[in-house]
C-alpha cells in the first residue's frame, strides 16, 4: 500500500509542461487550447489511479521514445483492408502440408 | 560407463537403451541428480529439484518397463520445466518474488503430456522473471549462468532451460518464447531450441507473457530430441481454445529425408543488418553447407518485417501489463526493477497502437507466407551478438548502439509476431568459443521441414561434437 502514495500524478510533473509554454515565441493562446483547472484536476485524478511507480517513469518514457517512430511507421503498411484483430486465432495449415 | 557419461546421452539414445533394458531410468535419473547437486550451485539453472519425487518416479517407471509396459522413446527421461509451467503440488515461481510460495494444485497440458509420455521431473528451471526479458538476469534467484563462460548470460527468458540443457543437468526441457525466448538461450548455450507453430503446442497452465505471442516450445541438445518432445507436446487441447485442430505427423520419420530438392531462402534485410562479423559467416557457411547437402539457397525480400518490431513492442507491453495489473496495484514493490519498468511502459501503451499493432501482424504475416511458397523455408541468424557480459546493459556494432535486449531479439521477435515456426540450431563457435545459432523458419504447422532442414545440418555442422567446457 505504500507504493500508491508514489503513484504517478500529473500535479507533481506539471513544470515542464510550464516550462514549455515560456520557450513558445507565440502568445499562450495560440500554442495550447486553453484548460480549465478543474479538467486539469480531473486528468490527474484518472492518472492517479494507473500503478506506476513514479521512479519507473522515465525508463518507461525511453522505451516509449524508442519504438515511437516504429509505431508510426505501421501506417506505411496497407492496413486499410485488414480488419480490426479482436480474437486471435491459430494460423491455418499450410495447403501443401508437411512434407 | 561413468555417471557424467550417462548425462551426454541424447534422449534418443538413452531412450533407446532404456527400451532395450539395457539402461535403467534410476541410475539415469541418479546420474542426473548427482550431477545438479555437484553442479547447479555454479549454473543456478534450477529453481526447485525434486530429489525425491524423481527417484521415486523413476522407480515406478522402471517397474512399468520391466511388465512390459514400454509407452515411448521418453519414457524414464529426465526433463525439466520452465518454472512458469504450473506443476501440482510442486512450487511454481515464474522466476519471481510475487510467486515464490505459490504451489499450483493443477498440472500445465505440457506437463501433463510429458508425464503421460513417461517422462520424469527433475526440477523447476530458473527464468528471467515473469518471462519478462531476453537476458535471464534474476534479482530473486540468481542469474543461471551460460557453459560456455559463466561471466555471461546464457538468454532468457529460459535461460535455466537453456543453462540445464547445455550443461547436461537433465536431457530435455520446455521453454516458452514470446519473442526469442526458447530460441535466445538456445542459441546462446549452444544448444536447439523449437519454437513451434502459433497453436502446436497446448499453453494452458503455463503463465502467460502476452497471450497472442506466447508459445511453448521443446529445448534439447539434437534436432532428433526436440522432434521426440514436440511428439508428445503437440496436437489440440480443448484447455486452450488457441490451439488448432491440424493432424500431428511422425516427426522422426521426416527427420531423415535430407535436404536434397529443397530451397531455402536468406532474406537479407534486418536478419543480416548490423552483425557481428563472426555470426554472419557462420550463418552464411551454413547456407553453403545446406547447398552442398542438396538444397537450393535463394535470396528472399521481405520488406515489410522491419515492421515487427513495433507491433511486437505493442503487443507484448500492452498484454503483458493488462496481465500483471492486479500484482502492479497491490506488490509492486516486489517486482524486480527491469520488470517493473517494463510493465509501467504498457501503461502508457494506446488502444489504439494495439490494435493497429494487431493488424499490422496480420500484414507481415501475409508477406511471409507469400515468401514461404516460393522457398520451403528461411534461414536467419538466431541473434545478431554472441552471448553477452552478464552486466552489459548496451552494445554498439557499427556505429549503432542499442540496448542489449533490443539486439537479443531482432531476428526472433519477428516470428512471434507472424507464428511461424522456428528452430535455432547451433552453427559454430566465435572466436572466443561463444555459441552461434542458426534460425530455420517455415511454414505454418511444418515442423517437419524445419527439423529435417536442422537434422541435415547439424549432421555436417561445426559444432558436432562439440561441449561447454566441463566445471572444474
């Protein structure tokens, strides 16, 4: 249980969102939609409840890093035609079969 | 003959001689069992040893024989299981802290078929935990060490399997392979390794990794004792609703049919991209023993499989963490730090990156299959490095640095995304006497090929004969 009070939580991560918005050369209000505190708030109450420890982040956010552009990627293939998988069967026998 | 000579029989000869009563599985067994207690202290390959239970196991089984009641080639052969297959009554940890005490009171479908094929349990094998990771690095039990040179890691995440196997401490043992997994440590400690077909072999009872990648596979010290294991492992089971209703063939039958009239291909893209210089040739003069043997070797494109990577990352990260989230909100604290890490990565993993990595699958899996109807099979390296350093974290090859795990997996994790079977046999020792593993892909429920394809060659090849050096 002592683990959840080091859950991860937007309101203790939110000066380099800050920061972010002072390097902007633009006005605030043309670089971030506005948001209100009370949905800030409400995001970082639905963060709250994911069980991450707050020490795992950074690694989590190089491996995120690592396979972005990867991820990406996938849309180079033609997936337009390829449904949606819900449920994952077994591939089916090769016609010509073992030999 | 010595009790360490009995240990360096295959299963196939041991097997034989058993049938002829000319063998007897206690002594085996014994023999076995001596060697762990001498040795197991240095490999840490085992988690759990069932002293006991062997004996008495091989006791019975002896009896059995002895009223003529011989049911196979493992029958009184000592095997031992990834310590994530549930085994009733007998502790089974996953490799972590979280299960260290948990006792199943059920039998995995594998363990049930090996016991109904007469083999006997020696142990629970160490793992990299939860399955979780390709170098079989273990904060709560030790790192099994490789044979080869125990300064390095022998792979995972079966990597006592692989350590077990390679060091004569049983004659067979099950892996699992989410994305390299049997194949990694096989590779690795010089030894085979069967992935097999994506629905072969029944995983119910064994704890998942990620449910769509995951698959149970044979690992032995010849091509003709992993053909013996998937024997009695493969076919349906109505436990696992992913396994397909497609007939078992003879296994050994095929095994010495050669490889006269195949073609094999060599797809050059990602398998052959930045390796060390030693695995390449030896992959390569592979090829050209095949050729020589009568096959045909052609160059094969498969463009679409540098994909795999991706997809594989999603799925697996994804999967994995919806398993362990239960574990993530109550023990986290008991997670080793790499694991834990991982798992907090699927967190952050979109639906929508799932189900795209989802279809993605089945796009490189089309493109695989088309390739597989111009060649009988591929070959690949089975990991671009020799094993690595126990505490090697990266490496750089030409210029391009990579965590270790990222170079461990790159040509195996893509056959876990498309469900070919895949076969690691070993072709040839670095410079420094480090195992190279040659990668055999076919097609879908044709374990047959590849294993003629790995029996043909392990006939011809460089490591015939060849064993770790022995512990002093």
């Amino acid at each position: 249980m002592a683990r959840c009070a080091l859950a991860f939580r937007l309101d203790t991560t939110t000066g380099p969102l800050l920061k972010y918005m002072l390097l902007t050369t633009q006005p605030q209000e043309e670089t971030m939609a506005p948001i209100s505190t009370q949905l800030l708030q409400s995001i970082s109450q639905e963060l709250s409840r994911i069980p991450t420890d707050q020490e795992d982040l950074p690694i989590a956010a190089v491996q995120l890093n690592a396979q972005m552009d990867g991820l990406l990627r996938l849309d180079d293939l033609n997936l337009l035609n390829v449904e949606p998988a819900t449920v994952l069967l077994p591939p089916s026998e090769d016609s010509r079969g073992a030999r | 003959m010595g009790l360490d000579d009995l240990t360096r029989l295959s299963i196939a000869e041991a097997g034989d001689q058993i049938r002829r009563r000319s063998l007897s599985p206690v002594e085996l067994t014994r023999a076995y069992l001596n060697r762990i207690q001498r040795m197991n202290g240095e490999f840490l390959a085992y988690i759990t040893v069932l002293e006991e239970r062997a004996i008495a196991a091989a006791s019975t089984t002896e009896q059995e024989i002895a009223r003529g009641n011989y049911r196979g080639p493992l029958h009184g052969i000592p095997i031992a299981l990834k310590d994530l297959v549930l085994t009733r009554g007998v502790r089974t940890t996953c490799g972590s802290r979280i299960l260290k005490d948990w006792v199943p009171s059920a039998d995995g479908t594998v363990a049930i078929r090996l016991h109904e094929a007469g083999a006997i349990l020696l142990g629970k094998l160490n793992m990299h935990e939860f399955a979780y990771g390709p170098t079989g690095v273990n904060p709560h039990y030790g790192t099994a060490r490789n044979p080869w040179d125990h300064a390095r890691v022998p792979g995972g995440s079966s990597s006592g399997s692989g350590a077990a196997v390679a060091a004569s401490l049983c004659a067979g043992a099950l892996g699992t392979d989410t994305g390299g997994s049997v194949r990694i440590p096989a590779a690795l400690c010089g030894i085979v390794g069967l992935k097999p077909t994506y629905g072969r072999v029944s995983r119910a009872g064994v704890i998942p990794l990620a449910w769509s990648l995951d698959h149970v596979g044979p690992m032995t010290r010849t091509v003709a004792d992993t053909a013996l294991m998937l024997q009695a492992l493969a076919g349906r089971d109505p436990a696992d609703p992913s396994t397909a209703d497609v007939a078992v063939p003879d296994y050994r039958a095929a095994l010495d049919k050669g490889v006269r009239g195949l073609c094999v291909g060599l797809p050059r893209n990602l398998f052959f991209e930045r390796l060390d210089p030693e695995v390449r040739n030896a992959v390569l003069a592979a090829a050209q023993l095949l050729e020589d043997l009568g096959a045909s070797v052609q160059e094969i494109a498969l463009p679409a499989i540098p994909h795999a990577s991706a997809a594989s990352f999603a799925i697996i990260t994804a999967e994995s963490t919806a398993y362990h989230e239960g574990y993530l909100k109550t023990r986290a604290a008991e997670y080793g730090a790499d694991v834990r890490a991982r798992l907090a990565t699927g967190q952050f993993v979109l639906a929508t990156q799932y189900l795209k990595a989802q279809r993605a699958r089945h796009a490189i899996r089309a493109e695989v299959d088309a390739a597989l109807t111009r060649v009988d099979a591929f070959l690949t390296p089975t990991t671009p490095i020799p094993a690595p350093l126990l505490d090697t974290r990266e490496l750089t090859l030409d210029g391009h640095t990579e965590d270790v795990r990222g170079w461990l997996t790159r040509c195996t994790r893509p056959i876990n995304v498309t469900g070919h079977p895949a076969l690691s046999v070993p072709c040839g020792l670095t410079a420094g006497g480090l195992p190279i593993g040659l990668q055999i892909v076919g097609r879908y429920f044709d374990e047959a090929t590849v294993l003629r394809i790995g029996h043909a060659f392990e006939a011809v090849s460089p490591m015939k004969g060849r064993w770790p050096p022995e512990v002093a």
